[in-house]
C-alpha cells in the first residue's frame, strides 16, 4: 500500500500497490483482502490521513491481521510526517530506499524491494525471500528442494540487469493457465 507522500492530503489510496496486506500470505489471499480493502476504502477517498486515524476494528473486519492493521497505519502516519516524496525517492539508489523504508516498522527487505519493483519500476529487482520466486525457481531448474534466498541470488546474477523482469516470469510460470495471469 504505497502512495505519494508529498501529496497525502488529496491523494487516496487505490490502484494495484498492495506490498503490506500481501506479505506472506498467497497471492490469491492477498489479491481478494485487497480488494476487500479498496472496496472500502475507495469509496470514502482515503488518504493517508484518514487512514492512520481509521478505528482498527474496521481493518480487522476486512479480515486484515491485527500486525498488517497496525503496520498499514504505521505507513500512513509515516507518510504524513518525514517520507520522502516518490520524486525525491526516484533518484536514489536500490540500497538507500531500501534502507529508508525498512526503518518503517511492519516493511522488511522483501515489501521494499516490491516497492522498488511495482512504484518505482526498477528493472534489476530480484526478490530473492519471496516464496513464489523461490518455488518458481525449484521448478525451472527441477531441483530437489526450495533454492535458499542466497542460492535465489546466485541464479539472479544472470539476468542481471533485467532481473525484475525474470521475477515476473517466474511469478507468471506459476499460474496453471494463461487464464490465471492477473495483470
């Protein structure tokens, strides 16, 4: 659930940025919680404002965990008090945005590098913690067992610099069908 910062008092929450309530759950899960989430939301034109002061319980009742309520209140207080803008964070390297959002409590390595992958559009994201991507790997390579994140890094270093683009395929190449793949 990222926004732009630099504009939190009329900007609302929507689209397809759904980093927080997705974190290790599946993405089947993730993607009707969301909806869950924007059906509610949209229609009140949230911002991060209203957001932060939104009664818990309300969350709770989309079926949000108790920690992904908490943590999605944290990113909105923190949005409205010293984030950086998406303009300002566009001009700074993986590493340091990475370091900048994972300070934010309930956002760890992989909800920043899913930031840096679907925001901020980077072409050389490997999420290298994500299960799908790990699975995904098992299977190309029919490997006997789960590829660690740091043996996920190793296959990663050739598709390098395109590498978010290999994360989408290996995403992708989990769906049973062509009729699964959600754009």
């Amino acid at each position: 659930m990222f926004i732009d910062p630099s504009s939190t008092s009329n900007h609302t929450f929507g689209g397809d940025r759904w980093e927080i309530i997705g974190q290790q759950i599946n993405t089947n899960t993730a993607q009707m919680l969301f909806q869950k989430f924007l059906d509610y939301a949209e229609p009140k034109g949230w911002t991060a404002k209203t957001l932060a002061n939104v009664d818990s319980e309300s969350l709770r009742a989309l079926g949000i965990s108790r920690y992904k309520t908490r943590y999605l209140k944290t990113w909105a207080i923190a949005l409205q008090n010293d984030f950086p803008p998406l303009s300002e964070l566009e001009t700074w390297d993986d590493l340091s945005v990475i370091e900048r959002l994972t300070v934010i409590k309930g956002i760890g390595p992989w909800t920043a590098q899913l930031f840096l992958l679907f925001r901020l559009r980077r072409q050389d994201i490997l999420p290298s913690q994500d299960l799908g991507i790990r699975i995904a790997i098992q299977k190309l390579y029919q490997l006997p067992d789960r590829p660690s994140p740091k043996q996920v890094f190793e296959y990663g270093k050739n598709w390098q610099p395109y590498r978010s683009l290999a994360s989408w395929y290996l995403w992708r190449s989990l769906s049973a069908t062509v009729s699964q793949i959600h754009l």
